[in-house]
C-alpha cells in the first residue's frame, strides 16, 4: 500500500511534467506566433492580468504592464509586413523547472536565428540573430503564461561579415528605444574584445515564487 507522502510526491511530479510540456509547447507556439508577426497571437501567451507582466529585449529596453507590453511588440514587430522581410527563431536546449508549489515556473532557452531586414533600397538583407530566452510562468486561470520575458542578444550581424566583423548593434548604449520602455537590466552580447559572462543563467529547482529572486536569470552562472 502506498503511503501518503508517496502519494503526494507521485501527484507533484505528474503536475510538474505536465505543466513541463504545456509550457516547452506554449512557448513554441509563442516564437511561431513571433516569426509570423502574429502581434495578437503573440500576447495570448502572456499573463495580461498581471500588473507587472513584462517584456525585456536586449538594449532596446523593458516593457512592464499588458499597454507598455503591446506597445512594445508592435513596436519590435512591426504592424506592417512586407515583401522580403523575414524572422525566423528557433529554441534549443530548454531546462524548465517548475516550482514545488505548481504555480510559477522558470525557463531558459538557447534561440539560433536569422533575418531577412529591408534596407532604404527595399533590397533585403540577412542576418544572423542569436540570443537566449529566460522566461517566468505564471499558472492563472487555469494556463501556464510567460509573466516575465527577458531576451538576451548574443549575436546579431550581417550574414556575410559575421559576428566578429560586424558589431555595429552592439554598441548602442543603455537607452530605452521607446517612450514606454524602461532601461534595460542586462545588455552584454559577444564582441571580440571582450569576456563573455555566464548570463542568462539556467534555473534551479524552487519550491515558491519569491519578489527577491525575481532576477535569477542574471546569476552569472549558465550551467547550475
């Protein structure tokens, strides 16, 4: 006969690996919704009811609360979709964890990508854009939401110079891009004169949410 504590420990880890996959899938479907410039089907993922709901990518800045968070995506998106633009990201390696609790979950993702950007020609011009994604779940009304996502920029040049050649977006300083954007919290990707840092940092199993550990991505430390 199984004892109550198995008991308990067998349903959290049934919850936990179901929560697992609906997140590793709700995420893809974000990053497809992303690559298509679906801006609606994009925020569907986020937890729009909460205050603090917020978006944060490379220099460009933070974007906290569901008007700043729109504002943001169509301002990174785009509205309008022409002939020749392209995104295409992908996620790799996720480690997922989510909390004893089942009520919030900590994600990093590796994302290889690339672009297609129309210059003042209207000729295109490819791109590599390489980051990572660490990302706060939420589980609220019944759904596991992104409540908090940081993209950190690794590479992002020209195709055929590459990244060593090519660090003209990467040493823009630390401004908010947009009027509804705050400073950015971390902005470090590669350049050739200088040490990469272990940052996203991939999470570690927890038990509960805590405000003070809000920022455990920026643990310098990618491997814990």
């Amino acid at each position: 006969m199984i004892d109550e504590e198995r008991k308990q420990n067998l349903l959290l880890k049934i919850n936990q690996l179901s929560a697992y996959q609906e997140i590793e899938n709700n995420m893809g479907r974000l990053i497809a919704a992303v690559n298509f410039r679906r801006i609606d089907d994009v925020l569907k993922y986020f937890a729009l009811e909460m205050d603090d709901v917020s978006l944060e990518y490379a220099d460009e800045g933070v974007f906290e609360g569901a008007e700043a968070l729109r504002a943001g995506i169509e301002y990174l998106l785009g509205t309008e979709i022409r002939a020749g633009e392209m995104i295409d990201l992908q996620l790799t390696t996720p480690v997922i964890e989510v909390a004893a609790d089942c009520r919030t979950a900590r994600a990093l993702w590796w994302s290889p990508g690339a672009l297609s950007v129309l210059r003042e020609n209207d000729e295109p011009q490819a791109r590599w854009m390489w980051g990572d994604f660490a990302v706060d779940f939420i589980y609220i009304n019944d759904e596991w939401k992104v409540w908090h996502l940081h993209y950190f920029t690794v590479i992002h040049c020209d195709y055929h110079e590459g990244w060593v050649d090519d660090t003209s977006l990467i040493n823009r300083l630390n401004t908010p891009m947009h009027e509804r954007a705050k400073p950015s919290t971390w902005h470090n990707p590669y350049h050739p004169k200088a040490i990469r840092y272990g940052i996203p940092a991939a999470p570690y199993p927890y038990d509960t949410w805590r405000e003070e550990e809000r920022y455990w991505m920026l643990r310098n430390d990618k491997t814990r």
